[in-house]
C-alpha cells in the first residue's frame, strides 16, 4: 500500500527544521547583541594618555573589543585573544582598581556602574531581556 504525498510531507518537514534553525541562530544573534551592549556599558575605559595612561590603547578599547560567536545552538561573548584589550580584559573584569576618569564620566552619564565584574553585572541585566527577545523571534 502506498501513502499519497509522503514526498512533499518530508520536504516540508525539512524545510520547517532549516526554517527554526535558521530562526535560532538569528534569536541567538539578538540575545548576543544584548548581552555585548549590557556589558560594555559597565566596561572600564582605558586612560588616555593625559589621564596617565600608558597610551599603548584608545579609550574604549575594551568596550569595542567584546565580541560574540553564534553556533547553532549557543552564543559565546568574549574579549578575544588577539583583541588589543586581551592583555587587561581578565584583570578589569576580576580585579579591585580605581575608575579613572573616563570611566566615571561614562558612569555619570549613564547612570549604569562601571567597572569591577562587568561582564557578569551587563550578564544579570540582558538575561532579564532574553524571554521576551525569545518569545519575538522564537514564539515560545
């Protein structure tokens, strides 16, 4: 006994699977944008040189320095290695040390803390975002 139209029944199926995949990492790529904006929103700015820094990075550098990866079923955030923060990045984030002066005006302004823990403090904050972002994209 045959079954009518098995055919067109499989090639819908596949294409709903490429569909949702497709639709996961594009949920997955928001979420990251999120999570990256949190937390270089409480990232340290470098020193410039007047503020006795050692001129070897431009203010900011830590901030445009935080990355993401999409894979098909996570997002990974990340300062790279190659990155010119590398060198400090771990140290900001984990270590105690005064703000300079760049970093309070930016906190000033922002209302937002800066500093110690960015990462996980910016984490805290877009994890609260990523059911809605979840239910857009996904309609979970």
């Amino acid at each position: 006994m045959a079954v009518k139209g098995m055919d067109n029944f499989r090639r819908n199926i596949n294409k709903a699977i490429r569909d949702r995949k497709i639709a996961v990492k594009k949920t997955l790529s928001v979420i990251g944008d999120n999570h990256i904006l949190e937390g270089s929103k409480r990232a340290p700015i470098s020193p410039t040189k007047s503020e006795g820094g050692k001129g070897k990075t431009n203010p900011g550098t830590l901030r445009m320095s935080i990355k993401k990866q999409v894979y098909d079923m996570s997002v990974v955030i990340r300062v790279s290695a190659n990155s010119q923060a590398s060198d400090y990045a771990v140290s900001m984030h984990e270590d105690y040390y005064n703000l300079g002066q760049g970093s309070l005006n930016s906190q000033n302004r922002s209302g937002v803390e800066v500093g110690r823990k960015f990462f996980t403090r910016g984490r805290a904050v877009a994890v609260t975002k990523d059911q809605k972002i979840l239910k857009k994209y996904l309609s979970v």
